[in-house]
C-alpha cells in the first residue's frame, strides 16, 4: 500500500493563519472523507499501520491536493475554461446537425421538388405535341398544331430547367438524354413527316403511320416514366434522410442541454465546494467572535487564496481587537480609579464651596461691617495714612465678597441644573437691561436689538449672559456713549448672535485669552472687577450646546458671536 501525503496541522500544531495562507495545504476537511480515510490518514501521520486506503480516497485527496490553495480566479477561469470547450463542442456538433439538416432540406426543396414538377410538366409538354399532330393528321384542321408549336416552347423550358436540377440524380441526366433523343426520332420519323403530308394535299391522314407514331410516343412515355420514378426515388431517400437529420439534430439539441445542466452543476458545486463553504466558515467563525468570543480563534477556512488571506486578515484583526480590548479595559479600570478620584475631589469642592458660601462669608460680612464703620465713625479723625488703611480694608473686603459670590455662581454653572424650558430672549434682554439701570443711566447708553428667536434654556443662566455682555459694554466704553447692537440669523440649525458695543475694543491676540477665569486686559483701579464673568459666559454657552468666540474682523469696539440650538419646531418650519 502506498502511504498517504501528510495531512494538514491540525489548529494549535502548526502555524498560525497570517502564515499558512498560501501553504498549498488543504483543510482537514478537504482531506478524503469517511472513517476510514480519516483513520488512514492518522495513521500514516503516526507512523503505524491503518486500514486500507481505496482508490476512491486517493482521488479525493489528489483532487483536494490539486485544487486546495487556489486563487478564486483561476478557479472561475477553470469552470469557464470547461464550460467555454463544451460550449465550443456543442457549437461544432449542433452545428454539423444543423447543416446536414439544412443540406437535406436543400435537396428536397430546391432541387428533387423542383426536377419532379419540371418532369411532369414536360411529360405534359410532349402530350400536347403528340395530341396536336394527332388531331392535325385525323381532322386537317391546322388549328389542332397550336398545342403542338406550345408543346415545344414548353419542352424547351422545361429541359433547360432539369439539366441543372437532375445533375444530383444519379442517371437523371441520362434519362433526359434519352428522351431527348426518343422525342427527336419520333418528331423526324412521324411528326413532320405527318403535318408535312396534311398541309401538301389538305386532307386526313388515316394510314398506319398513326399507329407506328404511337408506338414511338409509348416507348417515349416509358422513358419519361422511368426519369419520373428515379426522382421519386431520390426525394424519398431524401425526406428518410431529412427525418434521420431532424432526429438527429432533436437528439443533438437534448444532449447540449442535458450537458450544459451537467456543466453548470459541477461549476456550481465546485464554486460551493471550494469557494462558498470556506466562506461560510469563515462567516461562521466571524459571527461567533462578533458575539464577544474574542478567544475563538478562526481557524484558515480552505478554499481559494483570497478566501484563506481573508480568514487570516480577519484573525489577525481578532487577535487585535483582543489586545486592544485589553488595554481598553485596562485604561476603564484606571478611568474608574480617576472617576472616583474626580467624584471625591468635586465631592471636597462642593464641601468647600458650602464652607464659601456660609462660613467664609459671615466673617467677611463681618470684616467688611466692621471696617465700613470704622470708617464712617472715625472718619477725619485720625491722619491721613489711618484713612487711606481703613479704605483699603472696606475695598479689599467688598472685592473679597464680590470675588466670593462671582466664583460660586461659577461653580454653579451646570452642576445645579434646573428644567430647561422654552425662553424668550427678547424677554432675558429686557431684563438684563433692566438690571443694570443705574449704569446705563449714568453712562446714557443705548441699545439697539433685532427680532430675538425663543430658544430651549435656564433663563437665569442664559440671562447672565446678556448681563455680563452688557456690563462690558458699559464698562469699557470710550469717549463716545455706549451704543449696543444684538442681532441674530440662521446658522444650520443653530441661531448665530452678534453683540457688538462702539467701546475701546480688544486686541485680536487676546481672543482667546479673554475667556479664561482670572484673566485680564487691565489693572482693577482703571476697570475693577474679578475677571470672571467672560469666562462665566463661554461656559453657560457651551452648557446650552453652543459656542462663542470673539470676531477679530472688527475694526472699532468689540463683537462677541455665539450660536444657540434651534428649538425643532423652528428647524421643521425652515425647512
């Protein structure tokens, strides 16, 4: 017994698929199938003996070892390789059917057809000269050698008509020959003789002359007859061939079909066998590590090369995916560390925030209290330097506060969320306006203000924007009265706002710096304030999902854009 070619590694021995893909191994399942192969097959990987191997498993293996590893290409290319030659053949054979079908037909219909009707009309021909002359001869009539003159018009149409036609038929030519020359001898030796006999003395010819012309007009008839049957005989091998050719041409046609079935068939179930059911396991296995078995490793699914590279690329994207995922947990065990440190720290800054807002504020109060009554009460009592101290004292002490309360309403932007309603920023503008009363009295400001939209906020949040907004207005203008302008128009599905002011303006370089906590231009005795409320304002904006930045295009004063979302109501009516 021969022994058998090693059998592919099985998974875990050998290889993994990102270096097994172009091997030239197959699959243990392409190996021959059965427990007798597969015993055979172990047993000559171990070396001891096994059952015996029939022929039939060692083609199955050398089919599996002839096929395994092929690109899907040259696999297609193999199945129209074979479909494109039986195509060629059925092409010849139907082809060769077909002519000899259309040869036969040809010969019944253009040239046996034809031969038999000429044949019969020129029988019908030299009838009419026999009966003419006959009926000249009997009556003197010359009326009666018409059909007889015709007769011979006709004969000669009607030979020159058969000579091509009875060059297929075997002796046709002879027998026309014949009656050629039968019709000759019979037209010198009676016909004329007769008409010739009539015309010269005007009367009836009744002698046995008439008799000896029918004698050679019946030998001229049999002839005729003989050509006659001759091409009856050939048409009807014809039309047995022409039936034979149909049965031919029928069982040619049945068997191209019952072929080309066969051929698509094992095209089909070769492309099964070694291009979909590899692909179906791969799909298999793929499905099962998308179910979160990233530990399955995908075994190479056999088949084409492209189907074996895709089996590896997909296990090597698993084997990826698994170190990631690992360093993805990695990284969210350590996120939850920081989250919960984060959670202890914004837990300690809640604490101190309360500390702020309630202890740290009534010694201040105090503080502050205290130092304003010193100051009331002592006023120009001491020297100079003792009232200079105690105003620095009230003045720090009222910064302190003011800086206090700027920096828990800071803090409390988005951690003490409210319900979020429908507001009008007509109306928060209003208000805004408003609250800063006394300020736009003494500076005789003014405002000017488009058709404001309603929007989806806090109105106290969103209301502190147009304040801080408008403090600076009136804060940092020029020689001239502050003029404001608020405008606003669609951007997408958010509302772009334009605030601008005729002020001192801001250095384009300073954009973004101005939008930091604690961050100012100038120094607090030119302009006081904590340097919160720009800051402030950038992160209510952002809590509502928008944005805002300072426009750097503008020459004199200042212009702050921000967006607000849409309310859905306003996208729906747009579009």
């Amino acid at each position: 017994m021969s022994e058998l070619p090693e059998a592919p590694h099985a998974v875990g021995d050998g290889p993994g698929p990102d270096t097994a893909v172009d091997d030239g191994q197959t699959r243990p399942d392409a190996a021959p199938a059965g427990p007798g192969a597969s015993a055979g097959v172990t047993a000559a990987r171990n070396g001891l003996p096994g059952p015996a191997v029939t022929g039939r498993d060692r083609t199955r293996l050398a089919a599996a070892r002839f096929t395994g590893g092929w690109p899907l290409g040259r696999i297609i290319g193999a199945g129209v390789l074979v479909a494109g030659l039986f195509s060629i053949l059925a092409i010849v054979v139907g082809g060769a059917a077909l002519a000899n079908l259309n040869s036969t037909r040809g010969q019944v219909v253009d040239t046996l057809d034809p031969a038999a009707t000429n044949a019969a009309q020129l029988e019908s021909a030299l009838l009419n000269q026999e009966t003419g002359v006959r009926g000249y001869a009997l009556s003197g009539n010359r009326a009666f050698l018409g059909p007889y003159w015709a007769g011979q018009v006709q004969q000669r149409a009607k030979v020159s008509a058969l000579r091509p036609l009875l060059s297929s038929v075997p002796g046709g030519q002879a027998d026309l020959t014949r009656i050629l020359a039968k019709v000759g001898a019979w037209r010198t030796t009676y016909a004329e003789p007769t008409i010739t006999q009539v015309a010269s003395t005007g009367k009836p010819v009744v002698s046995p002359a008439i008799y000896r012309g029918k004698a050679y007009f019946d030998s001229l008839r049999v002839t005729l007859t003989a050509l006659q049957r001759n091409i009856a005989h050939q048409r009807e091998l014809a039309v047995a061939s022409l039936h034979h050719s149909a049965s031919v041409l029928d069982a040619t046609c049945i068997g191209i079909a019952v072929g080309l079935l066969l051929v698509l068939a094992m095209f089909a179930f070769g492309l099964w066998r070694s291009a979909i059911l590899p692909l179906s396991r791969l799909a298999a296995d793929a499905r099962q590590v998308a179910g979160g078995d990233f530990g399955h490793r995908l075994d190479s699914p056999g088949g084409p090369q492209e189907v074996r590279a895709v089996g590896s690329a997909v296990d090597l994207m698993r084997e990826r995916i698994l170190a990631e995922l690992s360093a993805v947990r990695a990284a969210h065990a350590d996120l939850e560390a920081r989250t919960e440190d984060l959670q202890r720290s914004n837990s300690e800054l809640e604490q101190f925030a309360y500390v702020a807002s309630h202890d740290l504020q009534e010694p201040l109060r105090k503080v502050a209290s205290f130092c304003q009554l010193l100051q009331r009460r002592y006023a120009g009592r001491l020297d100079a330097k003792a009232d200079e101290y105690i105003e620095h004292a009230v003045d720090g002490a009222k910064r302190m506060q003011a800086l206090i309360n700027d920096l828990l309403t800071f803090s409390r932007v988005g951690r003490t969320a409210q319900k979020r309603e429908p507001v009008s920023l007509a109306l928060l503008l209003a208000q805004a306006w408003a609250n800063l009363a006394s300020e736009v009295r003494r500076t005789r400001a003014t405002i000017e203000q488009g058709e404001l939209p309603i929007v989806l906020g806090e109105a106290s949040l969103l209301t502190a924007v147009f304040q801080n907004l408008l403090s600076n207005a009136l804060k940092f203008h020029g020689d001239e009265r502050p003029r404001v302008s608020v405008s606003v128009r669609r951007d997408g599905r958010y509302w772009l706002f334009s605030f601008s002011d005729n002020g001192i303006g801001i250095e384009p370089e300073y954009a973004d710096r101005i939008f930091v906590i604690f961050q100012r231009l100038h120094d607090k005795a030119t302009y006081p304030g904590t340097g919160i409320g720009l800051a402030m304002v950038k992160k209510i904006i952002e809590y509502h999902g928008g944005r805002i930045w300072l426009d750097t295009d503008v020459t004199s004063g200042s212009r702050f854009c921000f967006t607000l979302p849409m309310l859905a109501s306003d996208e729906d009516a747009d579009d």
